[in-house]
C-alpha cells in the first residue's frame, strides 16, 4: 500500500496541455515515475505510439511502449465540464492496467484533475515543482 502519490507539476501541466490541445477530443498518456519506499513520484509524461483520440475515449497500444519506461500512472481526458470521475468503461480500464489513473475535465487546468486507484476510488496526491 502507497502512502502518498507526488506528481512533478511540469508532467502535470503537459498531460493538461495534451488535452487541451486534442480537445474537443480526448487525450491519453502515461506518467513515469519511480517508487521511494511507501510514496510514487511521477516525473514525467509519455505520448505512446500511434495513440488515438476521438470526442469518446482515447486509447493507446501497450505494444508500442518499452518495457523500461517506468510508467506508474495513466492520463486522460474527458472533454465535458464537471467533474473529473471515471466512467464504466474507465473503471474496467483501471482495472487492467493498475497502479493509478488521473482524468482531467475541461477546461484542463490543475484544479481540473482528479486521481484514482485501479477500483477507481478517488485519491489524494500533491504537485510538486
């Protein structure tokens, strides 16, 4: 079990850009990161490969990422105001992939964004420069 989750706020603001860029679609990434004893560090954004992005979902192929990557969280975006909470289809994505989830709703700034575990319950976690 994880105690904190710390995200660096420059891989932060670019997952935000992502979407604000691919909006009105969404948009998919993955945030690097390391382990130091109970707590996750994500320190940087990954676009996969060939990754696709229509106004309904977003999805990306695992084939296309190395084994080395270090990914420790997903990203997406959900186009619609409001806020950012995981669909059906979310859910049993997180589920696959573990770890934890961040969704972004628009407009895309940094209160915009909520983090997950891999059952989708809401977490907390801390920008950090």
């Amino acid at each position: 079990m994880f105690s904190m989750l710390y995200v660096k706020r420059k891989a932060l603001e670019s997952a935000l850009q992502g979407a604000k860029e691919t909006y009105p679609d969404e948009f998919i990434g993955l945030l690097r990161g390391e382990d130091k004893e109970k707590d996750t560090f994500l320190t940087e954004l990954i676009i996969a490969p060939l990754s696709s992005y229509d106004e309904d979902s977003s999805s990306y192929s695992p084939y296309f990422i190395p084994s080395n990557t270090m990914e420790k969280a997903t990203f997406h975006s959900h186009p619609s105001p409001g806020p950012a909470k995981p669909s059906r289809a979310d859910r049993h994505f997180f589920a696959r992939f573990g770890c934890f989830h961040f969704i972004a709703s628009y407009p895309f700034g940094l209160g915009d964004v909520n983090a997950f575990d891999e059952k989708g319950k809401q977490i907390e976690f801390a920008i950090v420069d």
